[in-house]
C-alpha cells in the first residue's frame, strides 16, 4: 500500500494501523497520541480522506462523548456501525 498524502496525515493513518481489533480511540486520544493533542478536529479531516478504509481502520475512532462519529468509506455511518459491532464494540 503506497499512501500518499501529507506529513500529517500519513502520521495519523500510521497510529490508525496500531489500533487493535476490537478496540476503539476517539479524535482526541488520536491527536494526543500523535503528540498534537490540539489537533483533534485535523485528525477528523485526516480521517476522513483516509483512502483506505477499513483497510486503514478509521471506523474504530469514534466522537469523545461515546457517538460514532462520521465514516468517509462507502456505505456511511451504517457501515462503521457494523464493522465495530463485527469486531465485538458496543457502540
């Protein structure tokens, strides 16, 4: 997979690979983790040109209040939904 795209979101798509099935971060826990704890709304852009997905698993990041959040990957919100309930998330 040759990923094209800028520094910043070639890092977020980076950390998006390390989160493990099953378990979910939010946009900000992205950013903070990424060491641009500021950045939680670039993140969500960043997400949301991801051009991978789920390849890339941008559907296990999810809104700070515990709502899912948006999904740029054919088939929406409703597709996030059932890729976290497949890999057992409670949403």
């Amino acid at each position: 997979m040759n990923l094209k795209g800028t520094k910043f979101q070639l890092k977020v798509w980076n950390y998006l690979k390390k989160i493990p099935k099953g378990e979910v971060r939010t946009y900000l826990e992205v950013a903070k983790a990424i060491g641009k704890p500021k950045a939680f709304r670039a993140v969500a852009n960043a997400i949301g040109k991801n051009p991978y997905p789920p390849k890339i698993p941008c559907h296990r990041v999810i809104k700070s209040d515990g709502s899912v959040g948006g999904y740029s990957g054919e088939g929406g919100v409703n597709k996030k939904l059932r890729l976290l309930r497949s890999e057992k998330v409670l949403i």
